[in-house]
C-alpha cells in the first residue's frame, strides 16, 4: 500500500474517531449536572468515572505518540502510585487535592481529545506505537479509542435513559470484533476453535457486512449495534436478538471480549438493559 493511501485511511479512521468524541461530548455538555454523581450499570462508576476512564486512556495514547520511552516513563508513575484509579484521582485533583467537577472534567477531556486525534492523523502510518498490550500503528490507535469511547459511552446513555442514534462509522469497531476472535480465547489461555465463525451483520444504513468464510457452519448473524455491545462487553448476547449457529460462535460469543487487557467477564444476562 502506497503511503498516500495509508495516510487516507489513516484519516477516515480518525475521523470516525472525532465524529465519535463529538457525540459524546454534545451529549454531556448539555447533560444536568446531577447526572456526574449517578451510577451506571458498568461497576456502579458514575458519569465523572466514565469521562475520566476516558480521558485517562486518551492521556496513554497521547503519551506513547510522543515515544515509547515517555510511554514506559507514565507506567511507571502509574505503578509507584498504586493503581490507574489512584493515579487517575491525583492527576485529577485541583491544586487543593479535590477532585476537579463534571463539568471542568469534560473541558479538559474535549482539549485533549481534540489533540490526540490531530496527532493520530498526523502520525506516521507505519510506525507501531507502545500501548498495554501490543504495539499499534495509528490507524489501529484510533479505532481502539472509537471503540473504547463509542463502548463507554453506553453508560451515560443507558443512565440517562436517551435513545442512542448509530452511523457507519461502527464499522471500524465491527471489525476489530471479528478479527480478535482469536484473541478472546488466547486471552483466557483457552485453545482457539479451529472453524472461524462466519459474521454477517445489518448495518445502521441498512447495508450488509461480511465477514470470514460464508461456508463456515459456525455463524453469527444480525444486527451490527448488537454485535459491537456484546464484543465490547456492553450487553450478554442473551440481551440481544444476534443469531448464533455452532459450538464456535457460540463460545465466542459467551466470552467476546475486543478491548486489551486481561480477561473481563460480559455483563450477567439482563443486567445492562436499559
């Protein structure tokens, strides 16, 4: 692939990215500031919890494109304060050790969002950048962030009781669920079924997505928004109406876990429906 192509789908990528951070960010700066206390239905965190996850993850990747090195230097501040959690709280704290409000904490998320995707689409193409598990290139950086950022933001809406609109643009996220099949077994130290499923999904437009071999006895069919919940963990496929056929799929599909890290049980069926 030339570099000019890289660099073009680099770019759309990216702005998936931004157009995903914009729609979040509309939503909680127009939001009752009551709501920054509340909890969700993801680990009891509140609405101040989520865009601080948020903004911490964006602070990691902001620091690894400014070089591994200044990467593995904010781990280590990460480690020697205990936890992200505690790490996160100190970082956030005002110049009187509080915790900085809801409303100070969006400004100071959008600042650096708005930042991290101008580096990414700027980045070179075929550098691979430091993060917690494998290295990325950027345009794998940016759909990770869309997916963490478009998977997180179904706290708030779900809290908030307000019907999420969907784009295309989850097509990225789609994607990386189908290709870290794989992954969601070798995470859990379990042997990878052999027969990848087939994916066929229903898009927001309306359009159809193929994934994998159409021969394949083991298949996961339905809607794309669903399919994107249950790899990121945001419903149980028992929530959801994505048809499963084979042992395959459907032991995936138990597990489907799209995001880094060590292995993250999906939500108890029923315990996410809004």
């Amino acid at each position: 692939m030339s570099e000019a192509n890289a660099l073009a789908l680099q770019q759309a990528v990216v702005d998936d990215l931004r157009e995903e951070g914009d729609e979040l960010y509309s939503l909680l700066k127009d939001m009752d500031t009551g709501y920054w206390t509340q909890h969700s239905t993801f680990k009891n965190w509140t609405v101040w919890d989520v865009v601080a996850h948020l903004h911490f993850s964006d602070y990691l990747a902001m620091t690894s494109l400014t070089g591994e090195d200044n990467f593995k230097n904010a781990l280590r501040e990460i480690r020697d304060s205990g936890s992200p959690g505690a790490f996160t709280d100190q970082w956030l704290a005002d110049e009187d050790g509080h915790s900085i409000t809801g409303p100070a904490l969006l400004e100071r998320w959008r600042n650096m969002f708005i930042d991290l995707c101008e580096a990414l689409a700027n980045a070179d193409p075929d550098e691979r950048f430091a993060w917690v598990g494998p290295g990325m290139k950027a345009r794998m950086f940016a759909t990770a962030r869309q997916m963490e950022t478009w998977a997180h933001g179904w706290e708030i809406y779900d809290l908030m009781g307000v019907t999420r609109s969907h784009a295309d643009r989850i097509r990225n996220i789609a994607e990386i669920g189908v290709r870290t099949y794989g992954w969601t077994f070798v995470n859990r130290k379990l042997e990878v079924p052999e027969v990848t499923p087939y994916v066929e999904l229903t898009a927001p437009s309306g359009v159809t997505w193929k994934f994998n071999d159409t021969s394949s006895p083991h298949r996961v069919e339905g809607d794309a928004v669903e399919f994107c919940q249950v790899v990121t963990q945001v419903r149980n496929i028992a929530d959801t109406q994505l048809k499963v056929t084979g042992d395959n799929a459907e032991a995936w599909m138990e597990i489907a876990q799209c995001f880094a890290g060590p292995p993250e049980d999906p939500p108890t069926p029923g315990s996410r429906v809004p």
